[in-house]
C-alpha cells in the first residue's frame, strides 16, 4: 500500500517534471546535468541498444522523456525542427488521403501540405473550425487527418478541441493539435482528445531562440512506432547538441512563460487603448469572440499579442522597424520579444487573396511577448506610434 509521503511524489507539478529529466545515461560520474553525446554511431550491442543516431540517441530519449511527462503521454519522438514534426505525422500518409485542416494555419504548415504533399497525392480541405458547422465536415469529408492549431497563428482563434475531437473520435478520424503556441504548461490537447499533440520545441520550450526542434507526443503506440520509423527513415533527427540545449531551457519555461503571460495581458491592453491600433486580438481579453473558451480550455492566455494597426503596410511595417526592444523577426516564444508582419513574413508564401480571406491583412503585427522589464516594452511602443502623428 502506498503511503501518504510515497503519494506526494506520484503526481509532480509542471515544474519539477520539467526539472527532473531521470535518466541522463551517465549515472555514475553524479552529474546533474546530462552531458551531450555527440557521437554518430555507437559500438555494437552496448546494453543500452544505440547503433546510430540517426535512429536515437541518448540526448533525443532525455528529451523525449521529459516532454511526454509534461504532456501526460505515454509517447514522445524530437525532430530537428517543427516543420520536421509535420513532414513525420504527414509523411504516414497515402495519396488520395485527406487532410482536414482550420483554415488558419502556420504558413509553413500551408506550404508543406499544399506545395510538397499536393505533389504526391494529398489532399487539403480548409474549414473554419470556430464555425460550430464546421464539425459535420469531418462527418462529411471523412478525412484521413484533423490538423488543428488552437491559438492559431497568427490571428488566436480558439478551437473547441474537445468538441472537434470527439466528433473526429467517433469517425476513427486521429486528430492532431499543434500546441507551440501554448505548449503544455497551459493546454493538454491529449486530455482534451487528440491523438497527437505537436509542438516547436524551438519556441516556448527552449525559449532561447538557440535551437531548432520538434516533437510529437501521442498514447498511441502505432503512431508512436510510425514517428520513430519517419525520425530514423526520413532523417528527420535533431542534433544532440540541440536537444541538450532545449533540455536546459525546458528546465526555466514555467517561469519564464510566467513573465511572458503577465507582460502580454498589459501589452494587450495598451494596444487596445491606442487611437492607431484598429483592434487587438489576445485569447484571455473579453473582447476576443473565444474568450470564454480559452478561459475553459487554457490555464492562461499565452504570451502572443495579434493586432491591426491603422494605417496602410508602408507604415505598418515602418512601426515594426521603429521598435527597439521588439526586434523584428520571425520565430516566438523566446526571453527576447519579438514583432512579426505576417503577410510579409510567416505567411508570405500563403497566396495574398487567401491571407485576406482569413484576417491576415497587411497591417496586421503579430508581437511575441518576452521578460523585458514592461516599463521599457511599453515605452518601446509608445515611441513607434509617433510615426502616426
């Protein structure tokens, strides 16, 4: 039977999962960081079965261990970047399959699927999932894939993951939820349903702006044996390096993301007392249409702040390169804040009439909120909208 003390350490908060990474393949020297295992091949039939790291390496199984534990998931495979998370889960699939996805998506993800996948065979069919219609999609497509991003990028929507899960469920329909724009610390798209939960490890979970990488979580062991055959057989691996350093930044996210959150909520607001600002979108603000299902759904309201300034692109992008702490690049989710004009950056490869169709206008910025003092973030702000007087 277990006891009261021995209960206390069963069920670890987000933190000290995220801190404590177990086994570091090195246990007798007392380390308490892993080392990094550069090597590109390994002695045949060392106990604990390396070959080459192309298909594994102790640095990618530190890793996975700690991002399935904060995930709640039986399952975890790193990739080298996130796109490479997309090209595994994508890559499982047969021409003539169908992918039915929310209309607004990473540019990237759009140009992966439309522009490498269309080449074999894949289908694409884009539906706007805050539309409650939306669901009998699934029902009436019968796809072969759900692709979801809640917040999606750039403009927050909210998604019902676990209304739109259910539904993809009762049809034997897998579901994935790419979570980099909340990451585990503020939304379990497996608990809600999913079948597999995608993230950027770049972003938020290394929060450094210093490594690429990816990974999918799942409780599926099917999709898991397919995510480690696609890491091994596309040579879509990360390096060992990468992942000790995304293993040390997992480490700091709570708090970070923390500051990040707080900072953001104020930003928001900011924003949206500003005569030059048309509107701002940010999940946890009563305006966004979404709010109370972000408020149901995420334990907090991220740290990306959307918004459409008054003006036209020359000066929208004029403000962007006005500001100083906010440098202008693409990428989120680091210490560093970040602005983004997205119909010239993340989204430029998306064609301009559909951009305009979903919201992505040419004088929408996109901000990814980072630890600065907000004092100073503030006064940034308040600096580059002189350029409208």
């Amino acid at each position: 039977m277990v006891n009261e003390r021995e209960q206390s350490f069963c069920d670890p908060g987000f933190s000290t999962r995220a801190i404590h990474h177990g086994k570091n393949f090195a246990e007798a020297t007392g380390t308490v960081m892993p080392p990094i295992f550069p090597s590109a091949t390994f002695e045949h039939g060392n106990t604990e079965g390396f070959d080459y790291t192309r298909s594994g390496n102790p640095n990618f199984r530190i890793l996975e261990s700690v991002l399935a534990s904060i995930e709640n998931s039986n399952f975890s495979t790193v990739f080298g970047s996130g796109v490479s998370a997309i090209t595994a889960v994508a890559s499982c699939l047969k021409a003539g399959d169908l992918i039915l996805c929310e209309e607004n998506l990473y540019g990237c993800t759009v140009r992966l699927f439309e522009k490498v996948f269309g080449k074999f065979g894949i289908k694409i069919s884009w539906v706007d999932f805050t539309d409650p219609q939306s669901i009998e999609s699934i029902r009436n497509q019968q796809p072969s894939l759900v692709w979801l991003e809640s917040p999606t990028n750039p403009l927050l929507k909210i998604i019902d993951i676990e209304t739109v899960c259910r539904a993809a469920n009762e049809n034997q329909i897998p579901t994935v939820v790419d979570n980099t724009f909340s990451t585990a610390l503020l939304q379990k798209p497996l608990d809600l349903g999913a079948t597999i939960s995608l993230t950027s490890t770049t972003k938020y979970i290394n929060g450094h702006s210093d490594a690429l990488g990816g990974v999918v979580c799942t409780n599926d062991p099917a999709w898991d044996d397919q995510m480690k055959f696609a890491q091994k057989a596309l040579g879509l691996q990360p390096s060992p390096f990468d992942c000790w350093l995304i293993t040390r930044g997992v480490k700091t996210m709570s708090i970070r993301m923390e500051r990040q959150v707080n900072n953001a909520i104020a930003i928001a607001n900011q924003l949206a007392d500003h005569p030059s600002v048309a509107w701002v979108k940010y999940p946890y603000r009563e305006d966004h249409p979404q709010s109370q299902l972000a408020k149901r759904q995420m334990n907090a309201g991220g740290a990306i702040v959307t918004a459409s300034i008054s003006g036209d692109q020359k000066s929208t992008y004029a403000f962007c390169k006005s500001l100083v702490y906010f440098t202008m690049a693409e990428s989120l989710g680091g210490v560093e804040s970040l602005v983004c004009h997205p119909a010239t950056m993340t989204h430029s490869s998306v064609p301009q009439a559909t951009r305009e169709s979903i919201g992505i206008t040419d004088c929408l910025v996109r901000f990814s909120i980072g630890c600065e003092d907000l004092e100073d973030l503030s006064a940034d702000l308040q600096a580059a909208f002189e350029i409208f007087k």
